[in-house]
C-alpha cells in the first residue's frame, strides 16, 4: 500500500513543527479547546463575499480560505491555504461572510507562513458597511513559531516523480488573535485587510474564525478520547533497510512488507509463530520481479493483490494483478485492469473487497481534489472494472491521501493523509461509509498522538484477527514497523 511514501507532492515542501514545541502547542490547545468548548461561541468563514485575488484551482484558491482550519496545528505550505498572488509585497483583502450573526470579542486569522501581516480588520453588523474594529500597532508583533523541515523528508520526496526546489527552513507560521477592545453585537461578516510587503518570504491563510471570548481561538485536531488511551506504539524489528506496504493475510498467519535495498523494492513474508510473534522474514522471489517497485496490496490465504507492474495509458491497465498461491509459490494471474484508467504517478496505492469486487486506488488524476484522492471502481462481468469514480471531498482534502486499507465489514477504510488538521507531518486516520454507495464517507477521524507525531506514519494494516494495527513511522530517516493493540469495537463502528 505505501507506495506514496518517497513521493514528491509540491514544488515547495510543507515545513512542520519540532518535536518539542509542537507537542506543547497542541496540550496547551487541546486542554483550551475542552476547557473553552462550551463557553466560547465560535464559527469560521462560511462564504466569500470579496477578495482581491485567487490563484484559481482546487490548491491554493481563494475558497481554501473557509471553513475550520486544517493546515493547522501543523502550520506551513499547504495546498489546503489561500495563496494570494502577491504574497512578496502585495496589498491584499478578504470579505468573509459567516452563518450566523453573533456576539464577537475575538477575531483569529491562521497565517501558516510567514505570520504578522495583517494590518486592519473591520466588521459588519449587518448594514453592509464595515466598521474598523483592529488595526496594527507599529510595535505589535504576532506570536511565532519556527516551522522546520525535518531532515527524513527528503529521503521519501526525492525518490520518486516530481522534481523538488529547496524550502525555506524558517516559514514562521502564527495565528493573529485580534482581541477587540470591546464586544460588538450581531455581525455576520468580516474584512481583513493584509499588507504582505511587511515580511519576506511566501504567505498563505488558513482559516478565519470569530469568537465571542478572549480565550485564544486554536485549531483542533479531529481525534478522539478512546484513541488518546491506547499505549504507545511499539517498534518491531525485521530488517535494517526501509519497510513500507505492509499486509496480513486474511488468515492472520503471513506478515507481507516491502523493503528498498537502495536499487529496487523487495517483497518479504514473515510466518506466524505459535507463540504469535513472526518468524523472520524471507524475501519473495517471485513477488519482487518488477526492476523497480514490488509490493503487496492485499492478501487472501489464497492469493495476492500486487502492485509495482509498469502499465501504458490508454490500455486499461493499472500496473496491479493477482497473484495466486500454488503449492507454496505465488504464481502470476490476472492482471487488474479499469476501464480509461489514469494516473499521474508510476505507481499507485490500493486496496480491495475480499471478493474483487470493488476495488479502491489512491491515485493522482484530472478530476482529484489536489494530490492523490480516493476513487472506486466495481468489477464488471468479464472481470475487468468500470471507471474510477471519486470517493468524495469528505475523504479527500486539496493534499495527499494515501495507503487505503478496507477492513472486512467493507465500510472502515484506514489510511494516511497530510490534508487535515495533523500533529506533523502524514498521520494515520480513519473514516467510515455511511450509506450503500461508495461516495458518502464521515469526516476521517485521526487515530492521535499514541500512533501519529511530527514525523511521517503510514501504510496502516488492521490485523483483525489479532486486533493489532501495524504501520510504517520515520524514525531517524528510516521507515520502522510499528504496531500497537487496538479494540476492534474502537476501530469498527456496529
């Protein structure tokens, strides 16, 4: 599934926290976010009434602008921000209109790069003229943070598709919290006026909230209690190079991962051991023919999905097919092929129903979000599948989504995104279908700070015989197997 993982996303690279500070900010938020829940009113940008510039896109447009944040907590470049197009020394506005008329004592403005340039706010009560209620003080400074690039990035952009220029190291996100000296009644839209010549560098706004305290407005993170309790995942040990698409047999009975030598990907299984630890690991000749990329998609005790074959567009072939297992050996079968398939990379992630007949593919098209989204395809009556149909805006942010997993009741699909409200870098979520089709999913919900830090966490497996969740994490510029008990009534709704 981890196919993504050295992929190159942006011709800037999105920039985090360090360890250290970003886990303070986000206890001090979190802990603010349930003490000030109930008392604060708050809401964000809900509608676009003026603006003096959009790049246009699904990336970077103006409308990125609305709704909560989600290019914070982690702060930096983000496809998920409203770039405007004179960022360097540009003289810019925004109108935001919000769902309700409130109370507000409390406007914040989620600058992810380069914070402190806001220089006017102004609100309307309702009359469609703005009264100025904050204005930048010659000697009022923005509180910031350093967001860092961390030096394993590199190993898993570089390696694969798009060419990278260097980033910035110091981008200096901040939130401007305008505190208004007194309350104002009834408004129902703001305007923010920037003077982006104040400081160097790219600049980009996340969100726009109100609030009708003077408690620090905060972005929050989408994850829950139950998540927050589990023990801290722990490092397996297999082989000193990277591991990456890991699976588990249906059975429960073979660990599948993929491991780079430097030269190719190299697909290794591990037994089961009465005990039940895995044995150590063999490579799979017959899995790891591909010069480049070979890896394991998903795993019957009867056959594999593979992922890594090179494919031509226009054909209909997808770079997958099956692998069947005959007395021991993994033969090769039918190749995966989807009607006017499409994709931007070499490569592809996947997942699918244990009885092939819908398959879901993490790829990069003209009809995504942004990066890689989520789409579907069902199996038609010859064994190919129709076209890929999107999974939805709810599932798939203007960044990557990445590694999907469907567990056996076919409605929770694990995966890894950087396009939602993180603690760093690509973390590990989990969201749920909600209806017969495959386009209606619920807001991904972020299995928290036990499995997810400031680092890169992917590739998510659901042993659900074990009730053990396996997953890849940088670890000084390595990818390391990780695993950690999770419930199964706390993964899988009903």
């Amino acid at each position: 599934m981890n196919v993504y993982l050295f992929r190159a996303v942006e011709a800037i690279s999105q920039p985090f926290f360090n360890t250290i500070k970003m886990k303070n900010i986000l206890i001090i938020s979190i802990c603010l976010c349930v003490v000030s829940s109930h008392a604060q009113q708050i809401q964000w940008a809900h509608k676009l009434i003026k603006y003096s510039s959009d790049l246009g896109g699904k990336q970077y447009g103006i409308k990125r602008i609305l709704g909560k944040p989600d290019a914070f907590p982690q702060a930096g470049n983000s496809p998920n921000a409203w770039a405007p197009k004179k960022a360097l020394d540009g003289y810019e506005i925004v109108e935001l209109g919000f769902e309700k008329p409130q109370s507000v004592k409390q406007i914040a403005v989620f600058e992810n790069l380069n914070a402190g340039c806001v220089v006017k706010i102004g609100v309307d009560t309702g009359s469609g003229k703005y009264e100025t209620v904050w204005t930048r003080k010659s000697d009022w400074k923005t509180p910031t943070f350093k967001a860092t690039l961390p030096a394993d990035r590199a190993y898993y952009y570089k390696r694969k598709r798009r060419k990278i220029q260097d980033a910035p190291e110091l981008l200096n996100p901040g939130v401007e919290h305008a505190l208004l000296n007194q309350m104002v009644s009834n408004v129902v839209a703001v305007k923010i006026e920037f003077n982006f010549a104040l400081l160097p560098g790219q600049k980009q706004i996340d969100a726009v909230g109100i609030s009708d305290s003077d408690a620090p407005l905060n972005a929050q993170i989408n994850t829950g209690s139950t998540f927050e309790l589990l023990p801290k995942a722990e490092e397996l040990t297999m082989v000193d190079t990277d591991i990456s698409a890991i699976e588990v047999a249906d059975d429960g009975k073979r660990l599948f991962f993929t491991s780079n030598d430097g030269q190719k990907d190299q697909v290794y299984c591990a037994n089961r051991n009465p005990d039940g630890n895995w044995s150590a690991p063999k490579l799979e000749v017959s899995l790891s023919e591909n010069d480049s990329f070979n890896f394991v998609e998903y795993a019957s005790p009867t056959y594999v999905l593979k992922g890594g074959n090179r494919y031509e567009t226009g054909t209909g072939e997808t770079g997958f097919q099956l692998y069947k297992l005959n007395n021991g050996a993994f033969e090769p079968a039918d190749p995966i092929k989807i009607t006017a398939y499409a994709n931007y990379g070499e490569t592809a992630d996947a997942t699918v129903t244990a009885d092939l007949k819908t398959i879901v593919l993490a790829v990069e098209s003209d009809f995504t979000q942004g990066g890689s989204d989520f789409y579907f395809a069902n199996q038609k009556s010859d064994g190919t599948y129709g076209l890929l149909q999107n999974m939805g805006k709810a599932i798939n942010s203007a960044d990557d989504e990445i590694t999907p997993q469907l567990l056996s009741d076919q409605k929770t699909l694990l995966f890894s995104s950087c396009g939602f409200s993180s603690f760093g870098n690509y973390d590990i979520y989990v969201s749920y279908r909600l209806d017969d089709s495959w386009k209606n999913w619920s807001e991904p919900v972020n299995l928290g700070s036990k499995i997810n830090g400031d680092g890169f966490e992917g590739g998510p497996f659901y042993d659900e015989p074990s009730q053990q969740l396996y997953f890849t994490k940088s670890v000084d510029g390595k990818l390391k197997l990780h695993a950690v008990k999770i419930p199964i009534k706390d993964l899988m709704k009903g």
